[in-house]
C-alpha cells in the first residue's frame, strides 16, 4: 500500500532543501503533477519523478540569468529590454528597436533564431521585394532573342504572350520565363534532336551502368521496345523513352511485375499476418487485411508492397524502422534515451529516439509535425515553433556533447523504406563519419519490427497472476495458448483475454462454487436454474425467469447482476411507450388542432393530424413532442409570405 501522505511529506523537505515550497496538499501518484514555488518565488508544476531525478523550477533552473542578460541581448541589436523583472527564456518579454518599435517576444526566439523587430523585418522585406515592370518584361525576352507581346503587365503569376526568334507564339507566366521556361514548341524539337543521336550502343553503356544488359541487336527510335536485362537475370521489355527519361528499370525487382492474391497472403504471411480477400484485382483494388494482433482493415495492394501494414500497429512504426536499420548496420542497440545533458530551453529533460553511447551517435525520426502546421499536432503556428526550436536545441547540444546527430524524415510520408540506407549512408559521409564494415552488403531484416515477440509481455502478466505462460511460440491476440496457474491448474485462453479482459483460470475462478449455490441464486430472483451440473463460471447454464421464459448464460454474467433477456426487452419496450393516444390528442388541442389517430404504438410510429385550417398530414410523435414542429403548409406559407 503506497503511503501518499508519507510521500508528499518527502517532497515538501525537497522543496524545502532547494528553498522553496511544495504547494500542493495532495500526492496522486508519480507522474501527477504538484505546485511547487521556489525561493525567487516562481510557482511552476512537476511531478514526483522529476523532482528525484534533480529537477527543479524550470524558469531558473541551471541558468541563474536575469534582466541585465536580456538588456545585454538587446544591446546587441541596438535596441532596448523594457521588462523591469525576468520572467524566463520561453515567457514574453517588452522589446524596443533602434526606431523606437515596440513588441513583445520571448528571448529564447531573439536568442536562436535571431528575430528582432518585425516592423524592421516587414520594412526591409518590403524594401527587398523587386517590383516588376512591362519593361523587365521585354528586356527578358530580348536576352532569348525574342519579344514580349503584351502591352499591360499586372504581376508575375498573370500569363503574357511571348514570341521566339523562330516566330512561334505563345502564353506563359514571367514566373515562368524568370525561371528558364521560353518556347515550348522550339523545347520540343530539341527534345527531338536528342533522341535521334540514340544508338544501341548507347543503350547498350546504359544497361552497363545499371548493372544490366542490353539484348537488343537493334534501335528504331525511343518508342519501340527493346529487351533488357536487369543484375538478378530477370528479363523484360521496354522502349528506351521509360528507361533513359522515366528513370524505370527492371520491374520485377521494383515489385511491378502482375501479382496474384497468392503473393498477397504469402506477403501478409511474412508479416505474421493473413490477407483475408479471396480475388486480386489489381494494386489499386482494396483487399481484406489481418495482422498478428487480430486488427483488421482494408488497403490497396499498393501499399503493403511498399511496407505499409497495419494502422493500428503503426503506431511509432518508422522510428521501429529507423532502430531495425541502426542497429542492425552498426551492431549496437540504439535504444530511446534521456540523457542527463539533454535538456529544453525552460530545463526539462528531452528524449532521443534512439542513442548509442559507445559510438556517440543518434538518430531522430522526424514526422510530418517537425516541418509544417499540421491541425492535429498543433494548435497554432506558434506549436509548430516550439517544436522546431526545441530541435535546434537538440541539434545544439548533441553537437556540444560531441554526439553526432541524424535527423531521418518521416519513413512513411517522406522518405520511404527503400532510401533509408541510402540516406544513412550519405548523412554519415556528409558528417565525416566512417562507414561500418560490411555497409553496403548488409541486408536488414524488418520482421521483428512487423512482428514484435509478445512472450515477454504475456510472461510477466502470468507472473503477476503468480502463474506462468507454458506456450513458447506467440501466434496472435486471438489464438489461444496454454497457462498454468498458481494451483498448478493448465488452461487454454487468448493473449487478449488474458491481457485486455482480466481473464485467468477458470477452475479457480469457480471453484468454491456448487449446482445448489446456482439453484439458490436464481431463486433469490424468483427463477429456477435448470442445469444439474455446474463447472465453472464461464460454462453456461440454463436459467428460468419466473415468466417462464428459458435462456443460456454464464454463471458469471449472472453474477454481474443479467438476468432473463426477454424481461429485459419487455422492459425497455415499456420505458419507451410512455405516452398514450390520450396525450397525443391533447398536444393537438393545445395547438388548435386534432389527433385523428385512435392508436399509439410509439414515439416513431406516424400519427394523422390536422391543423385549425384543415391541413391533414402524417408526423411521428417524437417530431410533434421533441422537434416542435406542426403543420407543414402552414410553415410554408408563413416563409413564402411576402413582407407587409
């Protein structure tokens, strides 16, 4: 039994021993968060866990800055600190420029990032900005030996009509032209020229450069196909337009080649899982899918061939990734890390997704958060802010801790599965960090990420039952496996049984229990049990109302306060039919009007009425009593009315 009282005591003599106070006058558990003041009297939360890892007020923790540090930064800018007290590096503070503007910004953006007054910023933007005239217009032209048309210019997004030395018209934004766009007919006939220099020979030095052959003996022109032949020995066709402009190359180690719904269920096998549809229809059609947790759903073939998988496993899935290929390529464990020195601008502890510190090296899988305003994560720009100082600080610290850093985009958004290797490898060239042996041959086995082994969890939830997981091989939520519990008793039951439902042996959960004690039970609700035999609380058994109605239920269900099913709907029926034809008739009164029913049968069941000018119409009691509503050609006449 945790004794709360005993550990807010603890707390309010940590407090005490930093000078300051605890606040709060009641300890929940760890990770609530209590109100502490410390001796400069800033009040701030924090929970138990942080206080005991050397935590303290995060306005002035480790930092001991003041206002004459943010005079300081000012002055560095020519301007002016007009805040009388320092308030901390992430809380607003009055700043004033050398022209005298005036704003309020937090330091730590002067600080990082370098932002000073924004009336100064938008004046020399403004400044900055070229304006553009019909004249700027025409000398482009005359560069490339041509003209502009147009006689009125209105802004660089608004198409003008332009002609080439060739004579050729056509319309185009100065966007366009500013950034080396010009005649797209004299574009296309050197598209042409180049092409015609194609020879199978060429074809044949690409091939080699793809580590590839060229089979063909002949080449007409870019569009006729040619047979290639690809480093695995696969063979296909293809005209040389898709291979030397489209960047294609051989489809069957792309994964293009025509599949079945046999490649489906032996790839969703390779996950751990089943694909449940029975007909392919393409990469685009959506199949039926299951994974090893029992989570169901649907996607397009497309998608699970390019590693996607299950939605609700995904949860974290890329940085699972991102630790598979580390760990793997490099031979050590990048496990998730908060490192002591790793902390945020207000002295909080900061997280690295994944860390080795025999190699100083880390990685960061960055979603989709880290680079724009996404609704979900961020409730305003100034969200998506915090988050992109907060990894600069990252970056600034692990470069001061000499931790070399790399930052992986988003896996499954951005980057995709296949480049990460690529990208790891470039980021550690870039960063003048050695390649580990074997790099480049190295294969990484993504099963474990898809398919994570469950016996760990399972055992130690059987050891808390005092009990044990006698099965050895995880196969799904859903399949069942084999325990013993504490009385030596062996039973099958599902992971998610055990694990979601609270479920244990069954023998046990019952075994105090007798037919006579059923019998005795149900005669306290006036009932009968009419089974003669009772072996556990999950079997069922035949129960009798004193209606007489019969039924099957579990013991346990029972217990849990069910009873007959019939009596119960009877019930519910009754609670709904609290109105009577009576009631009705009196509404339309009310309302100068006439039930022309003689028989209620439910708030949903449509009723006759009529209005005081006669109107008959059919309406639910339900939209009479709760919607308000009544006639309906007198509420239409009413909006059609025209205005006296």
């Amino acid at each position: 039994m945790i004794d709360r009282a005993k550990i807010l005591e603890e707390l309010r003599e940590i407090a005490k021993e930093r000078g300051g106070h605890c606040l709060a006058n009641e300890y929940i558990n760890s990770t609530s968060k209590l109100l502490f003041e410390c001796k400069h009297r800033h009040q701030f939360e924090s929970c138990r866990d942080y206080l005991k890892a050397g935590n303290w007020c995060p306005f002035c923790a480790g930092r001991g800055r003041t206002i004459a540090d943010l005079q300081e930064l000012a002055a560095q800018y020519g301007g002016r600190c007009l805040s009388p007290t320092f308030l901390g590096m992430g809380k607003k503070h009055l700043w004033e420029c050398a022209e005298g503007h005036k704003w309020e910004a937090i330091p730590q953006n002067i600080k990082t990032l370098g932002r000073w007054c924004p009336d100064c910023g938008r004046a020399k933007s403004d400044k900055n900005r070229r304006r553009y005239t019909l004249e700027d217009m025409q000398n482009l032209a005359q560069l490339r030996s041509g003209l502009c048309l147009s006689s009125h210019f209105e802004s660089v997004v608004k198409k003008l009509t332009w002609q080439c030395a060739e004579g050729h018209i056509w319309e185009a934004t100065p966007h366009n032209i500013k950034n080396d766009g010009w005649c797209p007919k004299c574009a296309q006939k050197i598209r042409g020229e180049k092409r015609k220099t194609h020879t199978i020979e060429k074809m044949q030095v690409f091939a080699t450069s793809k580590g590839g052959r060229c089979l063909s003996q002949v080449f007409i022109n870019v569009k006729e196909s040619l047979l290639w032949q690809c480093a695995e020995g696969h063979q296909w066709e293809a005209n040389a337009d898709n291979i030397i402009n489209g960047g294609k190359w051989c489809p069957d180690c792309a994964g293009n080649n025509k599949k079945t719904i046999e490649d489906m269920q032996r790839l969703a096998a390779e996950r751990g899982g089943k694909c449940l549809s029975t007909i392919y229809q393409g990469t685009n059609t959506k199949l039926l899918w299951e994974c090893q947790e029992g989570h169901r759903w649907q996607t397009i073939p497309s998608i699970i061939v390019r590693e996607g998988w299950c939605p609700d496993c995904s949860a974290g899935l890329g940085e699972r990734i991102c630790r598979a290929f580390f760990e793997q390529l490099f031979g050590y464990p990048f496990n998730k890390t908060r490192p002591e020195w790793l902390r945020s601008a207000d002295g909080h502890q900061m997280e690295l997704d994944g860390y080795s510190p025999s190699l100083k090296l880390a990685f960061e899988h960055q979603g989709l958060q880290h680079y724009k305003h996404i609704k979900y994560f961020h409730s305003s720009d100034a969200k998506l802010l915090k988050i992109q100082n907060r990894d600069q600080r990252k970056r600034d610290l692990c470069k001061a801790h000499g931790v070399t850093l790399i930052e992986i985009p988003s896996i499954l958004d951005v980057l995709g599965i296949d480049s990460i290797k690529f990208f790891i490898r470039d980021e550690l060239l870039k960063k003048g960090i050695p390649l580990p042996s074997g790099f480049d041959e190295k294969k990484v086995d993504l099963q474990a990420v898809y398919c994570p082994n469950r016996l760990g969890e399972l055992q130690a939830i059987a050891t808390k039952h005092g009990g044990k997981l006698i099965s050895k091989q995880y196969l799904g939520i859903f399949e069942h496996l084999e325990w013993e519990c504490a009385k030596g008793h062996r039973f099958k039951a599902a992971p998610n049984n055990v694990k979601n439902s609270g479920s244990w042996c069954p023998k046990c959960l019952g075994k105090d229990k007798t037919i006579q004690d059923m019998q005795a039970f149900a005669a306290e609700r006036s009932g009968k049990c009419l089974s003669e035999e009772y072996i556990n609380s999950v079997t069922p058994l035949l129960w009798e109302c004193k209606e007489g109605h019969q039924w099957k239920a579990r013991p346990s269900n029972v217990f849990f306060g069910t009873w007959c099913p019939e009596c119960a709907k009877k019930e519910r029926g009754l609670k709904r039919r609290t109105h009577t034809i009576e009631e009705m008739h009196q509404i339309a009164i009310v309302r100068n009007g006439k039930c022309l029913s003689s028989d209620y049968k439910g708030t949903k069941q449509k009723l006759l009425w009529e209005c005081e000018k006669g109107h008959k119409w059919e309406a639910t009691p339900e939209s009479i009593l709760r919607g308000g509503t009544w006639c309906p050609r007198c509420a239409k006449h009413k909006r059609t009315r025209p205005l006296q």
